[in-house]
C-alpha cells in the first residue's frame, strides 16, 4: 500500500519568489510519482511525474521536481512565481498496479 | 494524451432526484475512473470502469447509489442517485494513459452539483 502527505495546506510568496510545495509518500514498492496542478473550475492537469529514470524531474510552466529516495520525499519547485501559478497543487502516487492516492492538496498564493 | 469532456459542467439538483453525468474521451481507453472532489477537500475515487464489465467500487460507495455505464471504449456515465446535500461535490472522470509509462491520468473539467 502507498501513502502520501502534502505539508501544508497554503503557501503563499511573492511574484519572483521560489515556490517550494512539499510532498513525502509512502510505498512498500518502487513508486510512480506526480504533480498535478487544478485551476479554479477546471480538472486536475499533469505536471510532472517520476517513473524510476531521472531524479530530477522537468515539467511544464517551468515547474521541477526531485525524487528523493532516503527522504522519501518529492518536492516541487520553481525558481521564480507568476501571477498564474496561484492554483491548488496535488501530490500523487502509485506503485505495484494499486489505485493512485491524491494528497490532499496544497493553494498556492501568488502576491503581487 | 487525452481530451475529456463532461456533461454537465454544473447543475443545481432537488434533494431525492438522480442525475446523470456524462464523460466522453477522444480515444479508446481502457480504464476510466470516477473521483469526488469535496469542497477544499483531495480526490476521492469512487469507482473505477473497464468497458464490458461491472465497476469496481471503492470502500463506501455502492452502485445502488452511483451506478456506472460503461457501454464503449470513450464514453462512461455515473449517476449520483437519490441525491442529498451531502452529494454536492465536484465529480470528475479520468483516464489512464499506461502507454505513456507511467500510470498518468488525464482528467474531465469535472462536473459540480449542488443539492438543494
């Protein structure tokens, strides 16, 4: 079984600042890993996700993220907000055919 | 990747009325999934369809409440029967690109009830 915790539940920063959402899971196997972004009144969109090649994990909106196996850890980063990030962001796991498991997401505010 | 499209977007709903979502991918799928989204709440799977057989239902949900269609490979319906105010939520559709390596799922606009 997997599991996977989101660290708070709001983070806010400013234009230009780095934006790290913290997400740490839980697996008895080697996991799937991802990032999902959902703006308001829209569907879960892919970020990122992680299937046991890179570490360091490239996606879209200039978003990474890094998989940290003795941290069992897989934050998302960014170097600089907009405006347009402000969204809710879902960790998510998967591993040996199981159901994918949603954290419970994280609002990220974005101030001018 | 796919494209999901929802029908309705959004509607307001009598208590002890059902209604009937629809969810149309623009390729054949495998396996689609039904999620609950709580108001400031995660995903919640409610059950997951495979064309030609019965869904699969999470831990409480049962499918005299949310009965599922699945009649082809892009189009599934989930009906939310019987509706209480507990019932307002946003309910998604999902697919499952595992071609893509890696379990990723592509997911409808949603669809957001409200019980009255």
């Amino acid at each position: 079984a997997q599991s996977v915790t989101q660290l708070g539940s709001h983070v806010s920063v400013s234009e230009g600042a780095l934006v790290l959402l913290r997400c740490n899971y839980s697996s008895s196997v080697p996991p799937y890993l991802f990032w999902y972004v959902q703006y308001p009144n829209q569907g879960l969109q892919l970020l990122l996700k992680y299937t046991s090649a890179a570490t360091l994990v490239k996606g879209i909106n200039g978003f990474e993220a890094e998989f940290k196996k003795s941290e069992t850890s897989f934050h998302l980063t960014k170097p600089s907000a907009h405006m347009s990030d402000a969204a809710e962001y879902f960790c998510a796991v998967s591993a040996g055919g199981f159901k994918t498991i949603f954290g419970a997401g994280t609002r990220l505010f974005v101030k001018a | 990747s796919a494209v999901i499209s929802q029908k309705p977007s959004r509607d307001i709903c009598q208590r002890g009325t059902s209604l009937t979502i629809q969810c149309q991918v623009d390729s054949q799928v495998t396996m689609m999934f039904w999620y609950r989204q709580q108001p400031g709440q995660s995903l919640t799977l409610i059950a997951t369809a495979n064309q030609g057989s019965e869904a699969t239902y999470e831990s409480g949900f049962v499918i005299d409440k949310f009965p599922i269609s699945r009649p082809n490979l892009t189009f599934s319906t989930l009906t939310v029967s019987n509706m209480s105010p507990e019932d307002s939520s946003i309910y998604l559709c999902s697919v499952e690109d595992r071609l893509a390596g890696g379990d990723e799922q592509y997911f409808g606009p949603g669809t957001r009830l409200t019980v009255t």
